[in-house]
C-alpha cells in the first residue's frame, strides 16, 4: 500500500509541475502584468488554466490510462472490474475521476480513502469504477 | 511503449500550444481592459500592533501594505496610486515604513491620498507623503505629535503588601517601569526620544507638504482638525470624495483613458481561502511567471 501511494503521490507531483510549465506559467507570464487578481481576466486566467488541467488529466487517463507522471512511476489507471487485467478507462470515467484534481482542497478529502483503502482507489475512483496499480 | 511516448508529447505539446493561444488571444484582443491604471489601496485602521489572520479587520497589515506598494512601483500598468486612508495612526516605526515606501512610489508615479473618515497621527503622516491630499469636509485630520504612556503602581504595590524587585544592568534598562516612579533622569531621556520622533514626523510633514517647519510647529501640537480647516491650514490640498481623489490622481498621471481597480491590503483568511481554491500546478505556474515577470522588471530598471 504505501508503495503504490508513494509512487502516486510522485506521479501527481510530477503532472502538476508538467501543468505548471506547460499549461499555467504562459497564461501568467503573459496576461499577469494585465490583472490584479481580481476582476474578468484574473477569473479569465484561472479557468483557462483550470480548462487545460482538466484536459490534460482526462485525455491521458483515456487515450492511455497514464498521466506523464504516472508513466515516469509506473502505474496505471484501469477499469476496477478489470484489475491488473489493464482493463481501458472510458471517457466519463475518466472525466469524473478528474474533477477533483481542479481544487486542492476537494483533492485533499477525496484522497483520505487511500490511506486506509490500499492506496488504490480514491473515493472518486470509486464512484468511477476506476482503480490504479502498479504497471511495469 | 515508444507510440505512447509519443502520443504523450502530442499531448503536452496541445496543452502548451492551446495556453499560448489563449494568452496570445486574450492579450491581442484588447476586448478586457487593462484594470490597473489607477490603483486604489485601501489603508484602514490602526497601524501596527496587530498581527495574523483574526486581526486584518483591526490593524493596517504593514508588511502587505508595503509589498503592495512596492509592486505598484515596478507595475508598467499602474500609470497612479489613490490612498484610500482610515486611520487613527498607531506604531511609529511601521508607520515610517510605509512613507519610505510611498516616497519610492511618488518617484515614479503620482500618488494621491484621500482621508474620507480618519487621516490623524500615523494616518495624516501617511497621507501627508503623497504628492496631494484630497479630504472629506468633516473628516479628522492632523494630530501630529507622540505620546508614549506609563503607569506607576508602586503605591498600589505598597498597599497590597507587594515587593517588587528588578535586577539590572544599564542605568536606562527599567526606565518606565510600572513598579516605582519614574525619575528625573529618565524622564527626560524618555522624553528627548519621544521629541526626536516628534521632530522626525514634524520635519517629514514639512518637507513633503512643502510648509516650512516655523509655520507647521505650531499646528502639530497633536491638535485634530476638521477637513476644511486641514485645507485652509495648508495640512490638505482640496475638499472632496474619493472620486475627485481618483480625477485627481488621473489628470496628474495625464491618463487619456483609465479604468480603477481596488487593492485590499488585508491578509489572512482571504488568502488562505484562494490557496486552497487552487491546484499546485496553477501555483507554480504562476509563481514562475512572478519570478520571471520580476527578473524581467529588475532587468529594465537596471537598462
């Protein structure tokens, strides 16, 4: 259990520096001399960056069952019914499994079920039928 | 495993091409305006004293406010400042902090301040920094002087059958000490540090309200005055709202067009609450932009 949960924690920490780069830092480098945090284009910046995590997260849990993090650790997200079997995640799965990865506190009590659950499944993965394990 | 890799790249590579797009087309556009040509920062409340998140209703943040300052300062956007002042005053040192600042900000840009309720003590030298002053008719304005106070309870001590003892070393280590009577000696030390400050408010007055201090003397003697007899007395410029205040502050900038934005200064909760709203991803984005943005910025002033 607290292998797979390391390794998860690595990989998560791997994609958000992945999202950092790629999908938040031009968004704030070129539009934060515009804004003061507040008002259209800070809500404008957050959303955009928020809509580019969440393709990221559900396009590569669907088209490869492995987010860039999750393939440098080696694990995988698969359909619960399939197990190791590597079943193939579908794209409202994937797409429910993702949302709370949008807001770190929501992450935060949707991660608590895998200190005492395996490490497998958050509860999001649950209500998904989703399940991750180790992949070599 | 390679057309994975593969696919992966493509994916990353959409993610970054559609951010870049999108920021390209936000900043191309033109259709958002740019909020921060006339910043407003709020300043309200006691100055100093108050740390952490439960006091930020209570006491004027100075770290913050300071930081806020300080990156108007470098912000190529904000063209001037409006100081929206609530204040009885408070700490003298934390005070200075914050003019120190606001002189940086006034060699760069027009700062004007505005005292709709409370401009007294710290708050009026606050206010008194900028390069105009702008206040309500009936605000409290002035007060400057300093007072520091100290109890002596050394009869109560004496009638409770309480002997209190303090060890030292240092003529001046217990001066103002609640447990005997203050002497002479100390009194006047006390006292030559609390003129010092007086002399060092007074003289900062003068000199960034343009009144020479013969005439200013006698009108920082820690009297309060309305906001007419502020203007009448030269401690103001001219009665107003804060709309006037922030006219004022567009025509000295020479702005053709601007739009307004508020600043709060407040710390705390509100802050926490947006980090929690928040991915790790958006929070290092975004602080790689700051540190960039500030490279950048340093870079320009140094050219």
């Amino acid at each position: 259990m607290g292998a797979l949960l390391g390794r998860r924690l690595w990989a998560f920490l791997i994609d958000e520096l992945v999202l950092g780069a790629v999908a938040a830092f031009p968004l704030y480098l070129l539009l934060t001399p515009r804004s003061d945090g507040t008002g259209a284009l800070a809500l404008a910046i957050g959303a955009a960056s928020q809509a580019l995590a969440l393709i990221y997260w559900v396009s590569t849990d669907y088209l490869f069952g492995q987010s860039l993090g999750k393939m440098v650790v080696r694990v995988k997200t698969v359909a619960a019914s399939s197990g190791r079997g590597g079943g193939k995640v579908g794209f409202f799965q994937a797409l429910l499994r993702s949302l709370t990865k949008l807001v770190n506190f929501l992450l935060l009590l949707d991660s608590l079920r895998l200190l005492w659950g395996g490490g497998e499944q958050r509860s999001t993965d649950a209500l998904a039928g989703t399940t991750v394990v180790e992949w070599i | 495993m390679k057309k994975k890799t593969l696919g992966m790249a493509v994916v990353v590579l959409a993610i970054l091409t559609l951010s870049l797009g999108f920021s390209l087309a936000l900043k191309g556009a033109g259709n958002l305006p740019s909020p921060r040509e006339i910043a407003v920062v709020r300043i309200e409340g006691q100055i100093g004293g108050g740390s952490g998140a439960l006091s930020q209703d209570a006491f004027v943040d100075v770290q913050r406010t300071k930081e806020t300052l300080d990156s108007l300062t470098e912000d190529p956007l904000v063209s001037a400042v409006v100081l929206d002042i609530d204040s009885p005053g408070g700490e003298t040192a934390p005070t200075a902090d914050i003019v120190y600042s606001i002189r940086d900000l006034r060699a760069r840009k027009p700062v004007v301040s505005y005292v709709s309720s409370m401009g007294a003590s710290g708050g009026y030298w606050i206010a008194s920094s900028a390069n105009r002053t702008v206040v309500a008719p009936l605000a409290v304005v002035g007060s400057i002087g300093v007072f520091s106070d100290f109890f002596d309870a050394s009869a109560l001590l004496a009638k409770v059958g309480v002997n209190y003892t303090t060890l030292k070393a240092g003529k001046y280590k217990d001066a103002g000490s609640f447990a005997r009577p203050m002497t002479d000696e100390e009194r006047a030390y006390v006292q030559g540090i609390i003129d010092k400050i007086h002399d060092e408010f007074v003289s900062s007055v003068s000199h960034d309200r343009n009144i020479p201090v013969e005439t200013l003397m006698p009108l920082a003697q820690g009297q309060i005055f309305l906001g007419r007899d502020a203007v009448s007395l030269g401690l103001a410029d001219r009665l107003g709202t804060k709309k006037d205040a922030i006219e004022l502050a567009k025509e000295l900038s020479g702005a053709g067009t601007y739009s307004v934005s508020e600043l709060s200064t407040s710390g705390g909760w509100t802050d926490f609450l947006r980090q929690m709203g928040a991915t790790a991803g958006q929070a290092l984005g975004r602080g790689f932009s700051e540190a960039v943005l500030s490279f950048a910025a340093r870079e320009q002033r140094i050219a």
